[in-house]
C-alpha cells in the first residue's frame, strides 16, 4: 500500500517575509506590490485572508478590501532559498521527492515504517522538523494517493496533519465539493454543475461511460479520481520520475486597459517568445495552446486549441495564440493577456514535407537567438512581431531551477 504526503507551506511568501522582518507577524500582509500598481497578490496572511484578500487578487481590490494591510514588494531570491532549506529536510525522509511548486512537495514514504514509523507518526517527525529547520510552518496530507493526500493538506490548514487510512478515500471526499478536486476549475465545475453533480459523491456514483461521453478522457480520470485515485490528469507517473514542468505559461498586466490592436499583437508576440524558449530549454514541445484575456471589468476568459503537432517554435506559438485573441475578443478594453503550453511531450511528432523544412530553418534560427540570449540576456533578440511588447515579465510555471530540479547535463 502506497504511503504519500502532500506537504505545502502555510502562506510561504508571508511567513518568510515575517522571518526578515517579526513586526509584520499577526498583521494584515499582502505579498506582491503596492496598493496603487496594476498587478495581483501573491499572497496574503491570514490576518488579512479574513477581510476576503487572496492571491490572484488585483493588488487594488486587496487595497480596498483591507486598506491597513502592509503591502511588500516581496523577494524572490529570498523565498528560493527557504524552499532549498525545505526541499533538504523533505529529502533526509526519502528519496523519492518531488516539488510541486517553490512552496509544496510530494514525498512517497513507501516502505519506510520501519525508518520513521507509522504514517502519522511519520508525518508529526516531518512537521517538526520543517518548524525546527526552517523556523516555517506548514500543513502535511497523508493518504495512498497525491489527489487524497493534496486535498488533506489543504483542509489542514494551517498548520496541521491531516491522514486519511487506506480504504477510506472514498468516504472522506464524498461530502466535498467537487471544486476539491485538483484540476477542477469554473468551467469543469459549471459542466458537473449542469449534470446535477456538486459533490465528489455525486460524481462517484455515475457511470464512467456516462462522464467519458459527457467530458471525455477528463471523465474517465474523473470517475477515478472521485474515488481517491490519481487516475492521470494532473498526477500522471511515480513521485520523482520526471522533473520537468507540466506546463508553461507568460502573463503580463497592462499599466493602462488597451484596445490597440498593435500593442495586443506585439504583446502576445512577446508572451509566445517567452513561451517557445522555455520550452527549448526543457526540450519539451507542446501539443495544446491557450490564452487567457482579463477585461476591465475583471471578467477573465481562456481559450484553447489543439494542434496537428506539438510545437516549441515561437512563430507557431505567435499564429495560434493571435488567432484565438481576435476570434474571441469582443472589443473591450484588455487588462490581462497570457499565453500557456500545455500538453507538453519529448517529441515533436510527424509534420508535412511541405511544412518539414520551413521548422528547420525556424529551428536552427530560434537555436542560435537562444545562444544570443543566453549569453547576453533575454532581451538581447526579439522576433520582429514582439518589437513594442516589452513588459516586466512575471513567470507563473513552476520554476525551471526548484531543488530538486536537474539541469540536462549538456546544457552547460
């Protein structure tokens, strides 16, 4: 029987901003920026969680909500280097590690009673040690699958352990609303809402032919999933098998809400630049392509489309990403653009002859930009359609250097 945790650290951003500076602790924190820049909360504390501030809050509307929380630029360089300390304590446990994010892990502790004892004993050691070694608290989910362990250390929060036995999975999601579930966002959820199913339980007891019909692949994991399985989606293969990023995304907030056509297509020009090279150096090519547009008034949209073959080029990335844009777009003034890879693979796939050797040369092209880049900066070589898309990057995927995280050996 599998033993897995989930351990995520309790507002990380917060609490190691707390450790640079004790005043702030028990007061209302925002993480991100300051109350009058375009630009959203990373996060908050839980002083400030109760005036209803959250991350992907716009920092205003934080501002407003809670007008005497301390807002903190925040510190990027600092927060690496509390998760590296995390990240070593998680590896004297096992071997098998892997982080999720810079402020959450998965450990399978599998065989290991004998070593640290029962799970939940197992679990209070780590816990422990986290508080001792990191001077951080965090909330640890113990269960025999990541999508049971993850939901269990959310609802310990904070601070907590929470460990469901091995054949209680089902039961304990049962009452939970099916949002719980990893992967589960609005529009999957307004889908089940439409079908009568709000509660995991409501989704363990129907057919997975019916939900395979209704939602496809997604319903098939779906249906395992409900009854605490990983069954794919987001928890495809063993704890620590692979370390590269399930997906990878760019977003950028405007200074001034934009309808200038110009201005949107450099942008998602400059997004997918930034995208197509992060996929070069995970040697990774995706097969799926999404935007995501936030109008004035906040109401936030994506769309996606799936390709005859997985790319890494940025011209493909830049033809897809403007061609959902103006398809889509209703006219209104844009706040927010992004643009996410998904789907990712190792291999590229079959193309057409006819489109085989214009790749090529688009390859050889972005190889070289590549080198340029690396070696004088990021901004050093642009394509010519991102020229006036330039903006202060902030990366939303999983970070390419996390602990844990291995470079290819040639890329050096």
């Amino acid at each position: 029987m599998k033993i897995i945790f989930h351990l995520d650290m309790d507002a990380f951003f917060v609490s190691v901003e707390e450790l640079y500076n004790p005043e702030l602790k028990g007061k209302p924190v925002v993480v991100g920026g300051q109350p009058n820049q375009r630009g959203v909360v990373s996060a908050a504390s839980y002083a400030a969680r109760k005036f209803g501030v959250h991350s992907a809050m716009p920092l205003r509307t934080a501002y407003k909500l809670c007008p005497q929380a301390i807002f903190v630029e925040g510190h990027p360089k600092r927060y690496k280097e509390c998760s590296e300390q995390v990240f070593r304590v998680l590896r004297s446990f096992s071997p098998q590690v892997e982080m999720a994010s810079i402020d959450e892990a998965y450990l399978d502790l599998t065989g290991s009673e004998r070593l640290h004892g029962p799970p939940m004993l197992a679990a209070h050691k780590l816990h422990e040690q986290i508080c001792e070694r990191t001077k951080l608290n965090c909330s640890i989910g113990v269960a025999t699958s990541r999508l049971v362990a993850k939901i269990c250390s959310d609802l310990a929060k904070p601070n907590g352990v929470l460990c469901i036995l091995p054949g209680e999975e089902a039961r304990f999601l049962a009452p939970l609303d099916v949002r719980k579930i990893p992967g589960v966002g609005k529009v999957t959820e307004k889908g089940l809402h439409d079908c009568g199913i709000r509660k995991i339980g409501d989704l363990a007891r129907l057919d997975e032919s019916f939900l395979e019909q209704r939602f496809g692949k997604w319903g098939l994991a779906l249906a395992g999933k409900a009854r605490g399985l990983d069954a794919g989606g987001w928890f495809d293969g063993q704890i620590g098998d692979h370390d590269e990023p399930k997906s990878i995304s760019h977003e950028t907030t405007f200074h001034e809400d934009t309808r200038d056509g110009r201005l949107i297509d450099a942008t998602l020009a400059k997004l997918s630049e930034m995208v197509g090279s992060r996929l070069r150096e995970h040697r990774l090519y995706a097969r799926t392509v999404q935007i995501k547009l936030r109008y004035s008034d906040f109401s936030t949209f994506t769309r996606s489309v799936t390709l005859d073959h997985a790319t890494q080029l940025d011209i493909d990335l830049v033809e897809q990403s403007r061609r959902l844009f103006h398809s889509n777009w209703t006219g209104k003034a844009i706040r927010l653009l992004g643009v996410h890879a998904g789907n990712l693979q190792l291999e590229e796939g079959q193309i057409s002859l006819l489109e085989g050797e214009k790749h090529e040369r688009w390859k050889n092209a972005l190889g070289a930009v590549d080198r340029i880049r690396g070696k004088y900066g990021s901004g050093s070589v642009s394509l010519g359609s991102a020229m006036g898309g330039g903006f202060r990057e902030r990366v939303h995927e999983t970070p390419a250097d996390l602990p844990g995280r291995h470079r290819h050996p040639d890329d050096d």
